[in-house]
C-alpha cells in the first residue's frame, strides 16, 4: 500500500452526479439517504457566475461557526479552487440550503489567526489540504 494519499475518485459526469445529489438533498430534508455519503447533512450552495451571472448549484461539505458556516474550497484537492470559489471572489451573495432551510449569505475568505482557528473546525480540512501544494481556501459564509 502506497503511503502517499490518494485523491477520492470524482464521477465522471459531475453535473449529473450533482443534479442527483441535489435532488435527493432536497427530497429527504437536506440529508443524504443513498450511497457512501449517506446519513451526511451537506449544503447546497448557489452562486452567481463570475462572468455569466448565470446560477451554479453545488452540493459542499460545511461544519458551523458560531452563527455562520465555514467550508473549504478544495476542489476535492484539484490543483485548482473549484468554480463556486471564483463566483463567489466575484459576486459574494449566494444562495444556501442547510436541511430545510434556505437563506442568502456573504462570503469571505478567513485570514490570519481566524484561519486557523476554523480550520481546528474542519476535520477533514488536514487530510484534503495535504493531497495538495495549493492552500486550500477556508471561506465563511454569514447570513444577510
């Protein structure tokens, strides 16, 4: 066995996969109820295109932060950030479902000693941000 980590396999169809995964979200609560990811409460966040302004909706892990959510944008530790990053550097008013409820946010990236501080918050921040060279975003996201 190999010591060096492995990136998780990523579905070949990622939009589809993420229609799927959305829809079954919104079916059952916010909670995923199939596959290796079941019982998982993630979010499903919608922002603005960067340049289209045209709606993106991706399903991401996120932990809380006092009243706000922090997650990471590792791109599944892609050596790039994922699209949902740069929409929201762009335009940092999104749209977020947790459970049943849905709400509009403002991004921020954390900085400084507030990046750590919420990465201790992530548990699977280390272990992504290790597959790596790239510093993984941690991007809080607070209610307006």
């Amino acid at each position: 066995m190999s010591s060096n980590p492995q990136r998780p396999q990523i579905p070949e169809d990622m939009k589809a996969f993420n229609t799927k995964l959305i829809d079954e979200i919104r079916a059952n609560g916010g909670q995923i109820v199939s596959g290796p990811l079941a019982g998982s409460k993630p979010m499903i966040l919608t922002t603005s295109g960067a340049k289209s302004f045209a709606e993106r909706t991706v399903v991401i892990g996120w932990r809380p932060y006092g009243d706000r959510y922090a997650v990471i944008a590792s791109n599944n530790a892609a050596p790039q950030n994922p699209h949902w990053f740069y929409n929201l550097q762009a335009n940092p008013v999104a749209t977020v479902e947790v459970g049943t409820d849905k709400f509009s946010v403002k991004a921020r990236v954390a900085e400084g000693a507030e990046r750590a501080e919420v990465a201790k918050l992530i548990d699977y921040y280390e272990r992504q941000q290790a597959l790596t060279p790239r510093e993984i975003p941690i991007v809080i996201l607070e209610k307006v």
